[in-house]
C-alpha cells in the first residue's frame, strides 16, 4: 500500500504542477486580450488572434514534453486538460448567452484528445531513443 502511494505522489504533483502552469500560460497568452475587433461590414471577430493560440500551444509543448519524457502521462494530460479547462471557464464565464459551456467543453475535449497524442508521442520516441542508445549485445 504505501509503495503504491509513492508512486502516486509524483503522478499528483505532476497534475498540479501542469495546471497552474497552464492556467498562467493561458493568462499570459490569451487572458489580456478580452476585446472583439469589427470589421468595416459590422461582422465581429476575437478576441484571440491565431498568433496568441498558436504561441499558448508551443509554449505548452515544454511542460508536456516534461511530464511525458519522465512517464507522468496523467500528469501530462489531466495537468494541461484541468488548467485549460478552468482557465477558459473563468475567462469566459461572464458571457450572458451561456453558449460559452459549449466553448468549455470543446476546450476539454480537444486538450484531452491532443495532450494525449502528443504525450503518446514522446514517450515513443524516448522509449525507442533508449532502445538505440543501448549497449552493443544488449536485448530490448
């Protein structure tokens, strides 16, 4: 019992420290921006550029990379897809239409859905780099 909670601990401290760390990538990327831009037909557009979307997910690839290299696949996933989902629900909380849940959940999907193939990613070229890596005669 107790070995299986030291195991546990870093998956944990992993989520955590994967969420705060999204939640003020999303802020310093996305949360400044809160005004929509119209355009000389009327029509509305924002308020995120696709420059701002862009930099949070690269800037995201460090931490993730971070997790997954070191096998914390929960941490890598359920860290980035709590952060963003609790930073777009209180950033975009204030819409009186409510739709925003909709923009929430879509959120949450394709964080999980993406975090999750770029972590299966890494760990695949890690493990595959570890393979190569081996002494001479050794077995995989």
């Amino acid at each position: 019992m107790r070995q299986r909670l030291l195991k546990l601990i870093p998956q944990l401290l992993a989520i955590l420290v994967l969420a705060v760390v999204t939640s003020a990538a999303w802020a310093a990327w996305l949360g400044w921006d809160q005004h929509r831009d119209v355009q000389p037909d009327g029509t509305t557009t924002g308020p995120y550029e696709a420059w701002q979307v862009i930099g949070l997910v690269l800037t995201l690839l460090a931490p993730v990379y971070w997790a997954a290299s070191r096998r914390y696949f929960a941490g890598a996933v359920l860290g980035v897809t709590v952060g963003l989902t609790a930073a777009a629900f209180y950033d975009w909380s204030d819409d009186s239409s409510g739709l925003f849940m909709v923009g929430v959940g879509m959120v949450m999907v394709g964080s999980l859905v993406v975090t999750a193939a770029v972590s299966a990613v890494i760990a695949s070229v890690k493990r595959d780099g570890r393979r190569r890596g081996a002494a001479p005669g050794s077995r995989p």
